[in-house]
C-alpha cells in the first residue's frame, strides 16, 4: 500500500482503498463530524472518485433528510448549531462565501444590513444579504435569504474592507434600517473621528470613486472630525462648486453641511 500513496493520484487511492472497507454513507458522515457548526460546504469538499459522485451526493441528502445537516440551496449543506430553542441559521459570511473568495482570492466582502449593524448604526436583523463586488449580479435565492450586489468601484482587499463598509454606510445612509440620517451621521461621526490619520487618508482616496453626494459628506465629516486640510482639499477638487447634494441631516447634528452644499 504504501507503494501505491506514492503514486500522484494518492488521495484517489486512499478513497478507494477507504471505500472498500467503508461504505460511502460512513465516509461522508466522518468528515461531516470533523467540519465546524455553521461549515457551507458542498460534495466537492470530499476527495471523490468521479465515478463515486453520485454517491457522496445520495449519503448528503440522506443526512439532509435525517436532520443532521441542513440543505442551504441547491448542492449546498451546512451543520447547524443546536441549541435549546432549535437550529441556528449559518452566519451570512458562510451562507456567501462563495461570492466573498475564490481560490484564495478575495472578490467581494460583506456589507448592507450586517455591515451596518457590525458598525453600530442599525440593531435590525434582516434576511438579505449584501455583497460588495466589482462585478454586476443579479440578486440569488438561498433558503430563506436573498443575496444581492452592490457594484464597488474600487479594487476590493482585505485591507480596505473596513473603509469600504464605511463608505457603503455613507452612501446608503437614507436607507439604513431601525434608524433616522441624524443617528446614523451621529454614529457615523463617532467612527470617523476612531479612524487614524492613514486611515482618513485611505478613506478619501476610496471616497474617489463614489459619488459626488459621498464625497460631499465624507468632506462634511472629515471637516468636523478634524481632518488634514489636505484630504479636505481633495474633495472639494472632485466636486462641483455649485452642485448642491439633498441629505436630511440637521445643522445641529452636521454643523459644516453648508460647506460641504448638503441641503
């Protein structure tokens, strides 16, 4: 045997010397147990025989269908996390992760309403998802969620997620849910004024490729919250003079609004 695992299809082999010793039914539900609670996965997961798909797939519905794990859409399944009130659904990272990385390539990152409430600005809990990528889609269906997209302009990494969720907050900030636009500036002013100073830098260079209301906004914050004139500077450049941005914000609440033309 230990000729053969030296062969390049030695993970092929082990399946195959494993499932002549073990039925598939049991192979699958041994790796399922090692797979965390919440764990998306599909029979991809499982070092297969091509031949020997249509198997592992029957044994996933057989579980699905026994109550040991949960069918999340079409080919998808998740371990649900019991609890003494029943089954919790799979944090919304594990129910998009596949629209979120590639191959260890990030492509899109969460925001909208789990952003939102991450950031302190909503406590609702909502059944859509929202993915920030470069790319359009259209919105798709998994049990009880809808996944949407929102088109991000700016390259997407792991190090700028933060400052683009807080963009998205700036630019989706009439329609945030379970709040007014003068608690969510309130609290939107408390996490700029958080940020460092390469962070305000970083943030109005991604603010770039907003749209002009964004940048106008940002500037009115930035402004408030003490920012370099430098970064304020930028803004202003990319805005027209004259153009005025309709943003129900109180006075008291933004007090440089005017000079930002935020009505």
């Amino acid at each position: 045997m230990s000729r053969l695992l030296r062969n390049k299809s030695d993970k092929y082999l082990i399946f195959a010397i494993k499932s002549n010793t073990m039925k598939i039914s049991d192979i699958v539900a041994n790796k399922i147990d090692g797979f965390p609670v919440d764990y998306v996965f599909t029979y991809q997961f499982f070092e297969i025989e091509v031949g020997r798909k249509n198997s592992v797939v029957k044994a996933l519905n057989r579980l699905a269908d026994s109550g040991k794990i949960v069918r999340l859409s079409k080919g998808k399944y998740y371990k649900p996390r019991k609890t003494q009130f029943g089954a919790l659904k799979p944090s919304a990272y594990q129910i998009a992760k596949d629209f979120i990385e590639q191959d260890g390539k990030q492509i899109g990152y969460l925001t909208g309403y789990s952003a939102f409430s991450a950031l302190g600005l909503t406590t609702q809990i909502s059944s859509y998802i929202q993915i920030g990528t470069n790319k359009y889609r259209r919105a798709v269906k998994r049990e009880n969620y809808t996944i949407s997209f929102i088109v991000q302009p700016n390259v997407i990494t792991q190090k700028n997620i933060e400052l683009l969720r807080i963009l998205d907050a700036v630019r989706f900030i009439r329609e945030i849910p379970g709040t007014t636009t003068d608690d969510a500036c309130r609290r939107l002013i408390e996490i700029f004024r958080e940020l460092a100073t390469e962070q305000k830098a970083a943030l109005t260079t991604l603010a770039l490729k907003y749209t002009n209301s964004v940048r106008a906004l940002c500037g009115a914050i930035l402004e408030l919250t003490g920012a370099d004139n430098l970064l304020l500077k930028k803004l202003q450049k990319s805005l027209n003079g004259v153009t005025e941005y309709k943003i129900p914000i109180s006075e008291s609440v933004l007090s440089t609004k005017s000079n930002w033309h935020i009505k």
